[in-house]
C-alpha cells in the first residue's frame, strides 16, 4: 500500500511501479479556444463533451488516473462507461474564472462538485487549481488551499494542488517561469497529498540548469510532485518529465502534451490511436523507468539519478 506522510493511500493514482501517469481532460475554456482554431463558427460545450469522451476512451486503458472537470465531461463520462477499469478518478473541484486578456484569472472551490456525490462514483482525488501572481497577496491563496485540503481530508480524498503562475496585475514584464518555485515554497508544505507543478524553467534550457530547478523544487515541496504540460512543446515533454523525475518528481498529470496535436484532424478517432495513444504509452515508459519504485510517502527528498 502506497500511503504519504499523512496517511492517504495513493495506490489506485499510480501504475504498479509506483509512478503517476495521470491524464488531464478537464480544460474548460481553454479547450474551447484551441478547437475554435480548427472550425467556423462557436465551439458548442457538446463539441468540447464529444472531444472529452473521445479522448477518455482512446486513452485510460494506458493511464493510471484521469482528472475530468464537472461541467463537461464528469456525469457523462461514468453514465457512458468512458474510462477503462482500473484507471483512478480525480474530480476537479475548482471554477475557473475568466478575466481581462486570461481565459483563467482567477479561481474558486467549486461548491458543485459534491465530495460525497463524486466518491460515489468512484472518484479517488479532487484537484484544485490555484493562479498565483507576484503581487497578490498570499494569504488568500494559502486560505484556499487549506480550506480545499480539509475538505478532501472530511472526504476520505487525495487532495491535489495545482498552482499555476499568472503575470503581475500591474503589468510589469515578468516570465511566469519565476513563478514556479516562489509558489512552491507558499504552497508546497501546506499538506497536499500531490503537488501538480508547472515544468521548471517549462523545461527550457540546458540540462543541467532546468534539472536544478526540479531538484529544488523537489527539496521545497513537501510530499510528491507530478509535473503538468502547459507551457512545454508535445514533443519536448518526455524528455522533461525524464529530468524532472531524474530529480525527484513522482510522474505527471498532463493533457496538452498527449492529446493537444490530434485537434482539427478529420478523423479524431483515429488521431487519438495514431497519435495521442503512442505519446502517452512513451511517456508511461518515460516515468515507469525513472520515477517507478518509490512510495510516494517514502521517496527521498534528495535528487536521484
């Protein structure tokens, strides 16, 4: 049984290696805008539901979890069966609020998701996003957190934080990628059973220098981290997650990278088999060799090779 510091079994999360594979398919607004990049004419919230379903089917049989929002893909899925057996549900318990030039200004617990409701149906996890900027204070961001990690703990959850770095709101040139480790070190101790991270550096760089910025983020959190793929180029994020697990990452909760380049294909079927599936199954092999064989609640807090 793989339980954390906390007493949290995270087995059904991880494959058998102990590694988290984890597919994310609840991209909101942010899925409409890359679709509306391929048709004519209003993206329909059934065209989004239709791509969740699609993606869901083609691609839990090689994942360990799916994380899948309420709105659009939560009930439908479990009435359809859309998720192979043996791949752990995470709901995502956040409403995601749209701002000024940002899709995602700001976000909120989404008093909707039911904690009882959404274990019922065989939910594993809740997730929850939090925007973090330089200039806001962080008392608000600490107080949504531990209020959202409470509620998993009331709920007999897994709670996953995912803090995701937005520019300044007084308009200052700042590269979010600065962001990453300050928001680490507010919220990376605050007793998340995973730390969803954005890529450090966005895995951009040489080696050495992004693979130090993972082992400090490594050093900073407190418990295990999965990295996500926003912000890193499909083909460039097997190697990352290889870095960031080489320095103590646990694996990766991600969607862009494995399903982001089938969009506008006439055949999305066929795309997700061709293409989509092939990306996932490399980056499974990518954490089942690096990242497998620990226990989350036992992994070092020094980096590894």
């Amino acid at each position: 049984m793989m339980k954390t510091a906390r007493g949290i079994d995270l087995s059904a999360l991880a494959r058998p290696s102990g590694a988290f594979a984890m597919l994310a398919v609840d991209q909101r607004e942010g899925l409409r805008a890359m679709l509306a990049e391929h048709q004519d004419g209003p993206v329909s919230d059934r065209t989004m539901s239709d791509f969740k379903m699609a993606a869901l089917r083609a691609l839990t049989p090689h994942a360990s979890a799916a994380l899948l929002d309420r709105e659009l893909a939560w009930d439908r899925a479990i009435a359809e069966h859309a998720v192979a057996p043996g791949c752990a549900l995470i709901a995502a318990a956040d409403v995601l609020v749209p701002g000024p030039g940002e899709l995602v200004a700001d976000s909120r617990i989404d008093e909707a998701v039911l904690p009882a409701k959404v274990r019922a149906d065989g939910a594993v996890a809740l997730k929850l996003l939090v925007i973090w900027r330089p200039d806001d204070p962080a008392e608000p961001r600490v107080a949504l957190v531990d209020d959202f990690i409470a509620r998993c703990r009331a709920a007999g959850l897994a709670s996953i934080v995912e803090p995701v770095c937005r520019k300044p709101r007084d308009g200052r040139a700042w590269n979010p990628a600065e962001g990453i480790l300050p928001a680490a070190r507010e919220l990376g101790d605050r007793g998340a059973d995973i730390y969803k991270a954005e890529m450090p550096l966005f895995g951009k760089g040489a080696e050495a220098e992004v693979r130090r910025a993972c082992a400090e983020l490594t050093r900073t959190v407190n418990g295990p981290w999965v990295v996500l793929s926003s912000g890193v180029a499909p083909d460039d994020f097997p190697q990352a997650v290889e870095w960031a697990c080489r320095e103590g990452a646990s694996g990766f909760l991600a969607g862009r990278a494995v399903w982001r380049t089938v969009i506008g294909r006439p055949d999305i079927e066929a795309a997700l088999r061709e293409d989509a599936v092939p990306r996932l199954q490399r980056l499974v092999e990518v954490v089942d060799r690096v990242a497998g064989g620990f226990s989350p609640g036992a992994r070092p807090r020094t980096p590894h090779d």
